[in-house]
C-alpha cells in the first residue's frame, strides 16, 4: 500500500499536533481534553532513551484493565524480548511524557492468533510485523501509522527487514543458493512472519519452488546464539538471521568474523547490511477504525516527534504492497485460502477427514474378503461348536474378574467407610464452626477493621478446611486405582496440571515458562498430546515435586524462572525441567544424584527416592544434569505409546 498525497498530508498534520482537516492555527499547543495538560512535545524530542528493561513505572501498567483515557496496544510477541524493549517500551515512556496523566496499557499477544485476539478485544493500537499489520488490514480494517525505518533517510529507509544466510567459513563449498539446496538450515524464530517466509520469497522470486528445497529448517528456541552454534558444531549446514544480525555480532565481537561468512548474498541490498532475501517494511503501528480520533492524533505526533535510537526512528511511508505479494505468492496468512485451489492443498486441508475415509473403505474391504474367507473354510456346525466354547469361556473369564473385583471392592468399601467415618464428621464439625464464627463476627459490637480482618481469617480457615476434604477425596481416589495396572494417558495435559497447581498454591512463586517447540506449547491452545503409559496421579507427583523443587531453588534469586519442556526423543517422550537457582557444590550434587540421602521433602512430601520409584514403576529413568553456570536441569525419560503396543493388542495386529 502506497501513500497518497492526502494521507501524507494527513499524518504531518498529526505530527505537527494539527487537524488535517482545519488550517494549523496560531495557537501554540492544543489541550489534552482528558487532563487539561499541555499538548507539547518538547520533552519528547529531548527525551534521552534509558534501560526500560527494569524499569517498574515502564511496566506496571501492561496487564491492567484499561479505562477511558488510557492509550491500549497490542503488541504482537515473536519469541524476542529484544523487540519489546527496543520498540514498544520507548513509545510507551514517550507517551507519558507528553501525557503523564494518561496510562499506557499494553497486551503482548503471541503471533498465533494475533489478528483474531486483536478483532475479539477490540484493541485500539497495533504494533506487529509487517505480515501481521497486512492480515490486520484485511480481517480488521486497521490503518497503518508509523513503520520502523533507518535513520539513513531516502526512499528505501523503510526497508528495513530481511535475512542473511551464514555458513562455517571452512566449509569452501557453499556459497551461492544453489550451493545449498538440500541443506539443513537453522532459523532463530519460527513463531512469526519472518526471514524464513522472505527466503521462501526470494526463491519463489527465482522461480523455485520452496517446498522440499532446504532438507530441513531446525528451530532453534533461544534464537541467535544457538544459529551459530549449530552451524558451527555442524548441526546445520547453514544459519538464517536477521538483516545486520552478523554485522552487529561482528562489530561487538561476540563472534569470531573469520568462523563465519555470509552467503547467497543479494547485491544492491539498501542500507549498509548485507541481506540474502528481499529487504521489507519492520515493524509497524497501526489502529483500528473505533479508535479515538483524539487519542490516534497523540500517538502519531509522539511517535514522529521522537528522537532516533541507535540509528532507527519512526516514518511516515508505510509501503506494504512487497509484504502482500509475498503472502499471496507463499499463500500464507490471509491468503492461506489459496491452497484450496489446488488438490495438494485441499488434501493438507482435509487430510484427517480423508484419512477417516480411507480408514473406513479399508475396513470395510478387509472385513469383505474376511468374511468369504470364513464361509468358504468352515462348516456350519464347526462354527456352531467354536461359537459355544468360546461362549463358555467368556463367561468363566467374566465370572472369575467379577469375583476378584467383589474382593478389591469389599476391602477398599470397608477402608473407605472407615476414612468416611473417621474425617467426614470433624471435618464437617470444623466447617460449621466457622460458619457460626462468621454469623457471630457480622453480627459483634466491633470495629470495622477488627471485623474485616476476623472475617479474613475465617475465610481462609474455610477454604483450608474445604482443601483438607479434598485432599482425602484424593487419597481415597488414589487407593482405589492404586491395584489397577498402568494405562493410556496424556503427559501434555499431566505436565499442565502440576503447573497449574503450582502457580495457585505454592507460597514460592517464580515463573515458570515453557519452552516452545515441543509438546508444550507457549499458548496451551497449541499443546500436543504425548501419550504414555501410566498413572496420570503418580505422573502428577512426579512432575510436581522437580518443578516445586526447582521453583524452591530459584526463589532465592530475583530473577528466578523454572522453564519446562517436553520433546519426543525416537521411542521416548523426554521431560525437562529447568531452573536458574545458584549453582551447587560438589558435595551438594552429590547429595541430590545420590540413592539413599535424605533431601528435604515439601509439598505433598514426595522426595526423590520416591520420584524414582515412580519412574521405575513407569518403565522409566530421572536423571539430573548440573548446568555450566547456574542451575539444575531434571530430566525424567519415558517411553512413548504407539498402538501396537497397548496392553492386550498384539504386537503383529
């Protein structure tokens, strides 16, 4: 999309504080009808840019709810905190500059699902990459504003984005593209519009088709350090990065400038950055048709009005019409409907459906020649007979389970009726003083503080009370299946679980993450079902006590995380649980690895010699790796189901 005269006129306007609409008047600086504040921008255009990335009052407004008067973003999140410091923190501190009566709220919505959130809720504000902005026009009708440019000025300065292909130096060989057909390449990020879309571009542009070119494409989670890393310990053949990436990498010396060299360059690449796709549009901001005339005049005129940071500011010419062609020529975004115009893309569209079809007309064939077979083979009595001995064999085999179960049942009723007994009255004893306290409490000749604060207390005895009765709930459950041999079940959703009950419950809270790329998802929308087979409650204990005792660890820190993920590995799901607490002696490791040592219990009181013999029970191994500078990495390892190999199914069927 090019600008036309108008809309150029139309946001130096807004720049300039004025109306498009009305001749710029004499009158210095317009109202902020909000605040009553001056409308002046001097102490944005002076404004020094600052580390945001500790900054509380840059932060604290990001998860409240928004109110009349508050500037609301939506910030698309890609994977890299880079962008969100360098970017989206320095508008919002400009903002409040120039208005610090006014808030700045600002959602950060994964690329998964950006446009659809953003239409759903009805943000005002976008900053996105240029892919999703063009997506965002489409479905929402938003309107571009601003888009990350270089100071460098001219016609190209908003093409700022692209991709260059590193190689290990040694390896003569690659260079050109043709070089490394058939090569496996490793890209920082794959949860965007980004440089592996624009390589595709450019081979779509040489007339090559993308699909099945490269053998494969390695996401790497941590992005930029571990692209070098698997180029350079030969994991890939070649790296994707982000346009000025190496150069910067180069020029700090973070990278040895003679490991690494660039390939499949393009020439007459625009800026001083060598690219080996097509060069676009950065990141823009944009709004959508409800925003606030008055609130999108204040977010233009800051935005143009700030200084340049590192070489990078905000402009005017927002020139989507390359980013279009890609995503059509790709048929990516919303163009992903082309694909149904070919049969190859209505059969990736429809292939579960196909698959249920064949499934059935094959079944339905088998059974077919099946079932002539028998006729052919077997006499009517024989049928008769092997029909009445099996007849009486299903009936023995039913008699005797019934009875075995009449036994398990009998002995776990009387253990029930004896828990029943035992805790159903003191508890509901317990539960009726408190609501008498309550009554008693609303109804005294007290303060009003004295009364909040007694029914404070009250209220928390209530709900540990209500935790107290399912906790025995669970226990009870717990026997009852505790005789059942392992069966089918969802690690994905086991693994969810103990998160869950972790962040409502556990006193020591830090964050815990989950890695993208496995099974765990960042959105849990996305999660992949691992199946295995077990006890999805011993699961749970298992995965409760690495992850509580790897938030124990972190705890001590300021910056604790936990990070889990979850990946297959050949036969075997592989689960790792992963803190940055301070790093242990080792005596102290030792202690941790060790069979038989005491290591303090909390939580539930499940210790690791425990969580080892639920790893045994599963067939499985939990091991424990000490990082190189900080931190504990647990690992529990267990093998995967596939059907053939099912309890009862045969290993040939």
């Amino acid at each position: 999309m090019k600008f036309s005269f108008p809309r150029l006129t139309f946001l130096l306007a807004l720049a300039l504080g004025g109306s498009p609409l009305a001749p710029a008047q004499a009158d210095p600086a317009p109202a902020d009808a909000l605040s009553g504040a001056s409308f002046n921008l001097a102490d944005v255009r002076s404004m020094q840019y600052r580390d945001l990335a500790s900054d509380d009052d840059a932060r604290e407004t990001i998860q409240e709810e928004a109110r009349p008067g508050d500037f609301v973003f939506a910030f698309e999140e890609t994977g890299k905190n880079e962008a969100y410091l360098r970017i989206v923190l320095p508008l919002a501190e400009a903002l409040r500059i120039a208005f610090p009566e006014r808030r700045v709220i600002v959602r950060r919505i994964p690329s998964h699902g950006f446009a659809q959130t953003v239409k759903a809720e009805r943000i005002p504000f976008v900053i996105s990459t240029a892919g999703s902005m063009v997506s965002l026009i489409d479905d929402s009708g938003a309107i571009p504003l601003a888009v990350r440019e270089r100071s460098l000025g001219g016609d190209t300065a908003a093409q700022a984005a692209g991709g260059l292909l590193i190689v290990d130096a040694k390896r003569k060989e690659l260079g050109s593209l043709a070089s490394l057909k058939g090569a496996r390449i490793a890209v920082e990020s794959s949860l965007s519009f980004g440089p592996w879309q624009w390589l595709a571009g450019r081979l779509v542009s040489e007339g090559i088709d993308p699909k099945g070119y490269f053998a494969s494409a390695v996401w790497r989670p941590h992005d930029v350090p571990e692209v070098f890393n698997a180029v350079a310990t030969g994991g890939a053949d070649a790296g994707l990065v982000s346009l000025c990436t190496f150069e910067t990498l180069v020029d700090t010396g973070f990278i040895d400038k003679d490991a690494f060299r660039p390939a499949a360059v393009l020439s007459g690449t625009p800026g001083p950055c060598r690219s080996s796709t097509p060069v676009l549009p950065d990141w823009t901001v944009g709004y959508l048709p409800a925003a606030e005339s008055g609130a999108v005049r204040r977010v233009a005129a800051v935005a143009f009005s700030m200084p340049d940071q590192e070489g990078w500011r905000w402009g005017t010419r927002v020139d989507l019409s390359q980013v279009r062609s890609l995503l059509q020529a790709l048929h990516y975004g919303p163009y992903a409907y082309l694909d149904e115009q070919t049969v190859l893309g209505f059969a990736k569209r429809h292939s579960e459906l196909l698959l249920m079809v064949l499934a059935v007309f094959l079944f339905v064939a088998f059974h077919a020649v099946r079932s002539r077979y028998l006729v052919r083979v077997r006499t009517r009595d024989l049928e008769a007979a092997l029909a009445e001995k099996n007849r009486m064999e299903e009936e023995a085999r039913v008699s005797r389970e019934r009875l075995s179960a009449i036994e398990r049942v009998g002995l776990l009723s009387q253990m029930s009726s004896m828990f029943a007994h035992e805790l159903k009255q003191p508890l509901s004893s317990l539960s009726n003083y408190i609501g008498g306290l309550k009554i008693w409490n609303s109804r005294r000749n007290a303060l009003p503080g004295d009364k909040a604060l007694a029914e404070e207390a009250l209220s928390a005895m209530a709900e540990e009370t209500g935790r107290i009765t399912a906790i025995v709930n669970r226990v009870r459950g717990y026997a009852r299946q505790s005789t059942e041999p392992l069966k089918p079940c969802d690690w994905t959703a086991v693994i969810r679980r103990a998160i869950l009950i972790v962040e409502r419950h556990d006193a020591r809270r830090v964050p815990i993450l989950t890695a993208p790329g496995g099974y765990l998802a960042a959105d849990q929308a996305d999660d992949r079902a691992a199946m295995v087979l077990g006890d999805p409650l011993e699961l749970e204990l298992l995965v409760l006590n690495l992850i509580r005792n790897a938030a124990h660890a972190a705890s001590v820190r300021p910056d604790g995380f936990v990070s889990v993920s979850l990946a297959r590995e050949e036969k075997n799901f592989v689960l790792h649980v992963t803190d940055n607490g301070p790093k242990l002696s080792e005596e102290g490791f030792a202690r941790l690895t060790g069979y038989g040592d005491s290591v303090k219990q909390e939580g539930l009181g499940i210790g690791l010699s425990i969580c080892r013999g639920i790893a045994d029970r599963h067939g499985g191994v939990l091991r424990f790796y000490q990082l190189p500078h900080e931190g504990i990495c647990a690992e529990a390892v267990i093998e995967a189901l596939d059907e053939a190999s099912e309890p009862g199914r045969p290993k040939g069927e």
